[in-house]
C-alpha cells in the first residue's frame, strides 16, 4: 500500500510539475525598436523598466526604425516591434497588441525660406526624409504620391533626425521632415533655434484622406513652450498611429503583461491625445491578438489583482476556451435526467409490441396449440420482466407491463375454456 502511495504521489507532483513549466512563461523577450536615443528606443526602455518589475528581461535590439523592425519580426528574430502606421509585416500571421500613441509628421524649413504651404508645389528643395529603412522614409514616399509630388521635383537627403536638425542650421537642407512625437527632445531643441521655422501645411485634412493610415491632430498653442510661446498659434499636422507587433507564438502570459505595459504607458494624456485613447484595436491594419483585445476593451480581470501575472493570464485564456464548452454542457446536463428516465422506460416499453402481437392473434380465433403457445411466450416476458432491474422509482412502469401481461394471459384462460375438447 506504501509502495502504491509513493508513486501516486509521484505521479501527482510531476504533472503540477509540468503544468507549472508549461504554464510559466520565458523570462526573456527581444523588441525591435529603432536608432539609439531615438524615439522608439526610449519607448522600449520604458516597457524594459516595467517587464523588469516581474523579473522579466527585455533586450531592446537597435535598428534603422520601422521598415528593418518589420523585416525582424516577420523573420522571428525578436518578439516585439514597434511599427509605424503604413509598415506592416510581410508575414500575415503577425499579430497586433494595438495602436499605442499618435506620430505627428513634423516638417521643419529654413527660417529665411517662403516655402509654400501647399506640398503639391514644392520644387527645387533639398528636403532630408530620415534614413533609409526608417518609417519617415517611408512614409514621405507614401505622402509624395498622395499630394502628387514627384520624387524629381527636388533633391532628397537621408539623414538622421539629429543630423537634419544641424543640417538645416547649417543651410545644407530647405526642410528636414519628422514622424516622432511632437515633443521629442530634438525637436523641442529645433523648435527654438531662429534659424528654423515650424512649417504649417494647408489642407491636412485632404491629404490625410488620400495617405489612408494617416489621422490629422491638433497641437495647441503652447503645447512645446509658454515662454516662448511654441507653437504661436494652432497646428494641424498628419499624424500616424504606431502599432506593437508581437510573434503569434509568444507566449499567453507575456502578451497579457505587454498588454498592461502598453495600458500603463500609452493611456494618459499629453499634448496631441486624449485620456484613454491608446491603446486601441480598431483601425490597426493588423490582426489584433484576441486576449490583447479583450484585455483592452474590458480591462484586467479581478484576479489581476491578487493572481501573479502569469497566471491571471492563464485564467482568462481558461475561461475563454471553457465558455463555448459550458454553453454546450450546460443543456445538456439539464437535458440528462429525462434521457435518464427515458431509458429507464425504454427498457419496459420494448416488451410491448411482442404483448401487442399476441392480443391482435387473439383476435384471429386461434386454435389451441396456438393459445398454449402463446401462454408460453407471455410466461416468458412475465419472467424476463421480474428479473429486470431498474432503479425503485421506474419500476412501476414494469409493473404495468406485468399487470398488461395478467390480462392477456386472462384472456387466453377465457378462450381456452372455450374451445371445444
């Protein structure tokens, strides 16, 4: 009995011991950010500073921006990317967590220039677009064809962010353009330099229409600075929706700690947005991972609370396979007593069309070696009935069947009686 015990036991603790491994997640993840002290790396070492809060590593890899970022997940070389609006992966089976902040697209002039407000009729320009592989070059391809500029009409530079900025100082470049957050430390440091002018674009809201992943946002007056002033008046800029990508494989528990990270981070207000507007799922242009949808749609679950992350996330995917099962069970239990019942009478209820047999004989004047035998086969259904075994209350339905089978032997009494000697 010992012995038996020992390996129950056994038993018992290596399957806890494989739930656990099973469910427990990697400790190690990669995002695919961007140039380093760019934008996007400072956003991964903030999600790096709350991963690292459940012990979880995450190794922010360096990279030219959007486009490269796109090129590593869709090879799986990382777990995570950051993707400007417009870059998508070329694998299909990459999924979203959501849109997580807006990306104004921010053009900057020589001061002394009277460059005009309409793009469509910029010509002769030196305009530097970011680098190659970046999502500003990208997108300044994607928005030269949507106000019909061609590439011929001026002289494109790739440069860096910070390079533009001395560059444009320096008279090297006319307009240096943007896709970064309005106040973006280089910006902020360009929107005061008097050899720089904000350039405002006329019909924002046109070209956004034409450029289909683009929004238009409103940055206030004073936004950037009250002393001085930056931005004089009201802009209206285009603005693009950066999106976190994650492997399909990854684990459960880290999209539902990426996703709160995500929450944490993107869902205050600032400058261009309003509280609670990132993340979100609509409008993504990819697959949205259904448990980081419903994490942002509903919110974290009670358990969150008091359940390590891992397995709060493990609860909810639970629930979410057990409820289209449950919706199936659940009638079914219900059903289940009357199937029981039904059975139960089943089994007295197949007698009776041999009963039923010997009645209509009876009515086609046997002679009487028939009625003995006759006699015979309801002794025989009389007997298997006595023997049958059903629980105490579907018996009375056997009973009823013997008691049918007394008056048909009754009768078969009456004609014998009958019948000439």
């Amino acid at each position: 009995m010992r012995i038996w015990t020992l390996l129950a036991t056994l038993v018992l603790l290596l399957g806890f011991a494989l739930i656990y491994f099973q469910l427990h997640p990697p400790k190690k993840l990669t995002i695919a950010a961007g140039p380093h002290n760019g934008a996007y790396g400072q956003v991964a070492d903030r999600y790096r500073k709350i991963l690292a809060r459940d012990g979880i590593d995450l190794k922010v890899i360096e990279t030219a921006g959007s486009v490269e970022n796109a090129q590593l997940i869709s090879a799986g070389q990382v777990d995570v990317a950051i993707l400007q609006g417009g870059i998508s992966p070329s694998d299909p089976a990459i999924e979203a967590i959501g849109s997580i902040f807006f990306e104004p697209m921010i053009f900057l002039a020589r001061s002394e220039l009277k460059i005009s407000t309409n793009p469509a009729l910029w010509r002769g320009l030196r305009i530097s677009a970011g680098l190659p592989g970046s999502g500003t070059a990208a997108a300044f391809v994607d928005f030269q064809v949507a106000v019909g500029l061609g590439v011929e009409n001026n002289r494109q530079m790739s440069l860096s962010y910070q390079d533009a900025v001395a560059a444009l100082v320096a008279d090297k470049i006319d307009v240096a353009v943007f896709v970064a957050p309005i106040d973006a430390p280089y910006l902020k440091k360009a929107y005061n330099l008097p050899d720089i002018q904000f350039l405002s674009l006329a019909y924002s809201d046109a070209i956004s229409r034409r450029l289909e992943y683009a929004n238009t946002v409103t940055v206030p007056t004073g936004a950037i600075s009250l002393n001085p002033v930056v931005p004089a008046i009201p802009h209206s800029l285009l603005a693009l929706e950066a999106r976190l990508a994650i492997d399909p494989d990854l684990h459960p528990a880290l999209v539902n700690r990426i996703t709160m990270a995500a929450k944490e981070l993107h869902g205050a207000r600032d400058l261009i947005t309003d509280p609670e507007t990132f993340p979100a799922v609509e409008g993504v242009e990819m697959p949205v991972n259904n448990a980081a949808r419903l994490l942002i749609q509903e919110g974290p679950s009670a358990w969150h609370d008091w359940l390590p992350y891992w397995m709060a996330a493990q609860v909810n995917r639970l629930l979410l396979l057990l409820l289209p099962v449950l919706f199936i069970l659940l009638p079914l239990f219900r059903a289940l007593p009357a199937l029981y019942a039904y059975f139960m009478g089943w089994k007295v209820w197949h007698y009776y069309p041999e009963i039923r047999e010997i009645e209509e004989k009876l009515d086609e004047d046997p002679d009487a070696q028939m009625l003995v035998e006759m006699d015979a086969k309801l002794n025989e259904l009389d007997d298997r009935l006595s023997r049958l075994r059903v629980p105490g209350a579907y018996r009375q339905a056997a009973y009823h069947a013997r008691i049918h089978i007394d008056l048909v032997r009754k009768r078969i009494e009456t004609l014998q009686q009958t019948q000439p000697a």
